[in-house]
C-alpha cells in the first residue's frame, strides 16, 4: 500500500511504501535568506516530515542537493555537517540546477527508511 501525505493538483510532500519514506524536493519559506538560513529551514522541513513518518535523519537512505549557485558549496555544507548525525551521514549528490523560483538557493530530496518498531 502506498501512503500519501499533504496530496495536490501536481505533487505530494511524501510517501510510504514498503518502509521508505521519500519526500519530494524541499525548499525554504524564506527566498531571502542566505544559503546557510535556506539550508536551516530546508533541513527543519526535512525534520519534520521525516518525524510525522515516524522516521529521522539516521534514516537516510539517500540525499540529493540541488544548488541554484555552485558558490554556496561551502556554506550550505556548514550547515549540513552540523546537522547530519555522526556515523549516519547518507549518500549524497550535490549538484548545480536553475530552481523553479528566483531567489531560491538549494533544493533537497530525502529518501529515508521507516524506523523499526
């Protein structure tokens, strides 16, 4: 069986199947905001629908980061070393994209697995 979460017109924000989790690309609230803001509030998001899965960032299975500016490297990877867990890192491709709507600096899609009860 396949779970929906936050259903539209055009996407869903997740789905469960078979004990994944995969969440569409997750962007900030706030276009204003410099790449480590953006990252905070991307990894929030993250957070978030990974916990209403019943799942966590230890779970990650796969991550896929897209940058509007290859330059932001850096600064998104500050934020993302302090907010990945030790001995957990996933996966990870980085790479540079034109995102959907000026202002946004990075896009990121998690695949994760369910816990285990």
């Amino acid at each position: 069986m396949i779970q929906r979460f936050e259903v539209g017109a055009r996407m869903s924000e997740m789905a469960l199947h078979n004990g994944t989790v995969y969440l569409a690309g997750q962007v900030a609230d706030n276009a204003s905001l410099d790449i480590q803001g953006q990252t905070r509030q991307v990894l929030a998001a993250i957070d978030a629908l990974l916990a209403r899965a019943g799942s966590d960032k230890t779970r990650i299975l796969m991550a896929q980061i897209f940058l509007a500016d290859l330059a932001d490297f850096e600064g998104m990877n500050i934020v993302w070393d302090a907010w990945v867990a030790a001995g957990h890192t996933p996966p990870r491709a980085t790479v540079g994209a034109r995102l959907t709507k000026p202002g946004w600096r990075l896009e990121i899609v998690v695949t994760a697995a369910l816990s285990q009860s």
